[in-house]
C-alpha cells in the first residue's frame, strides 16, 4: 500500500491527476477569518522569579520553544476555492464523496458554491462539529462549532458505511431502556468531540489540527479498505493518520513547509509513503 505527500500550490498539482481516481476527499481549508493563525509552544522551568505558580507553591518561568504559523486572510475567498473545489468534482470517483471543513463566517457561500458545482441533489449531509474549549464573549453566543459540508458524486450510488463507524452513547439513556442503552446509539450529524488536548500525545503543535477521532469517523463511513483518500490542504497530516490506522491509502498536498515538517516527524519510520518536492530527512 503506497502513500503520496506532495510539497506545493495544490491546484497545479490536482490538474495532473487522474479523473475519477479518488475515492474520498476529505479538505479543510483555510477559514479567512482575516488573520494569521498561529500556535507558540511553551515549556516551563523551575525558576524563582518565575511568571507562574506551580505545586506547593514553586514558581516556574514560561520559555518559547517554537512558534507554526500561516496568513489566513484573502481578497476573494471564493475564487480562490473554486478552481481547486472543480478539481475535487473531477477527481471523486462515480461513488465518491467529498467533506468540506469550513466554519460559520463562509459556510453559507461555500454551500452555494458547492451547490451550483455538483447539484442540490448531489448534497448529503452538513454535519456540525460541537466543542467545548476556549474564550467564550459575554457581547455574542460563543461560536463553538464548525460545519462540515458532504457532497457524493452520485446520490444514487456512494459509499457509506454506517455500521463501521463506532456507537456513542445517548444523552438520555433512561429513556432508551438497559439493551439499547448498552449498545449505544448511532452518530448523527451533530459530533461532540472534543478539540485536540493542548498536552495530549496526539498534539503535533501546527495551529489548525484536527482531532484524529473526526477524521477517523471520515474514512470508516465513506471508504474502505485499500480505497484513496485526498486531502490537499494536508497541514498536520491528520487524513493520512487516519488512513493509516484504517487501512486506506493516501494522497496529502500542502505548501507551508511547517506542515510538510510536522508531517515529516508524524509519519516517521512509516514505510511506503514517498515525498515530493520536500526531504523528510531535511532539517
């Protein structure tokens, strides 16, 4: 089972694939929320004239040990999407689908956009990604949410794979009696899931990550086994650790070196993944 990451503009890089040969397409793009994402990494030290309190009182000082970043801001949001959003409809397979990762500020546009490009009809599922972690203004309802946009190539003919994907358990189990309660219930389109812990082992520290249980979700309900998934908006690689883990073969893209750097320690000592345009033994 082989694997491709690609370091460059992504839209060149899709116009030389081949049609239909993609099975899922999984991408999250840029937001344009008008500023540069960024993520600083700290540690902290045992110092006496520390800016922080610890255990038992121990004063500890917070040191900077590295800093991801990239612009998040465009003049024409949707122009910039569609090119490579036409790409994504040539390459799906017949049976194929594709996620669209967005939140609030775009998702209405992009919905139109995506409409217009494969068809209503085409349009299977907005599923809202629920969490709870972060500052929370008192001025608005704190926006904990993002919107996930899911389009088949064929509405009469996809994959989807609803008993693979693992039961979660109901809110009200009191309700559903002992049997169903044990079983659990299946997922709807709305995942509560929690954001990648700040100190969790899945932390690669790029600003954008998302959590491995929503793509692991992804690839269960809408591939199998030996299938292609494409994410050309790759960042820290989270789709290709899902494929991995579920036995799907992976294509990623990415122009931001720190992505392809966090990429390159994530799938370190994996076999079979070949690397193009950047040396996953560079510095």
């Amino acid at each position: 089972m082989t694997h491709t990451i690609y370091f460059g503009d992504n839209l060149p890089l899709l116009r030389g694939m081949p049609a239909a040969s993609v099975d899922l397409i999984y991408v999250d793009p840029p937001f344009n929320t008008g500023r540069v994402q960024r993520h600083t990494r700290v540690k902290t030290v045992r110092s006496a004239q520390g800016d922080r309190t610890g255990f038992q009182g121990r004063r500890y000082r917070t040191v900077q040990v590295g800093s991801r970043s990239f612009d998040d801001a465009f003049d024409d949001y949707l122009a910039f999407l569609e090119p490579r959003l036409r790409q994504a409809r040539r390459l799906l397979a017949p049976h194929g689908t594709l996620y669209f990762h967005i939140d609030y500020r775009e998702v209405h546009y992009c919905k139109v956009l995506l409409d217009a490009m494969f068809g209503r009809e085409c349009f299977l599922n907005e599923i809202i990604w629920a969490y709870d972690y972060g500052g929370k203004p008192k001025s608005r309802w704190p926006a904990k949410h993002d919107n996930i946009l899911v389009y088949v190539q064929d509405p009469k003919r996809y994959t989807f794979n609803a008993d693979d994907v693992e039961r979660i358990p109901y809110m009200a189990p009191g309700l559903v009696g002992p049997e169903k309660a044990a079983r659990g219930k299946r997922v709807t389109d709305v995942w509560w899931h929690t954001i990648v812990p700040t100190r969790g082992k899945e932390r690669t520290g790029y600003p954008t990550q998302k959590p491995l249980g929503i793509l692991r979700r992804i690839v269960q309900a809408s591939s199998n086994p030996g299938d292609l998934v494409l994410d050309f908006f790759a960042g820290s690689g989270t789709t290709g650790a899902a494929c991995l883990e579920q036995g799907r073969r992976f294509v990623l893209i990415d122009d931001n070196p720190q992505a392809l750097a966090v990429m390159a320690r994530r799938f370190a000592g994996v076999e079979d993944i070949e690397w193009v345009g950047w040396d996953p033994a560079g510095p």
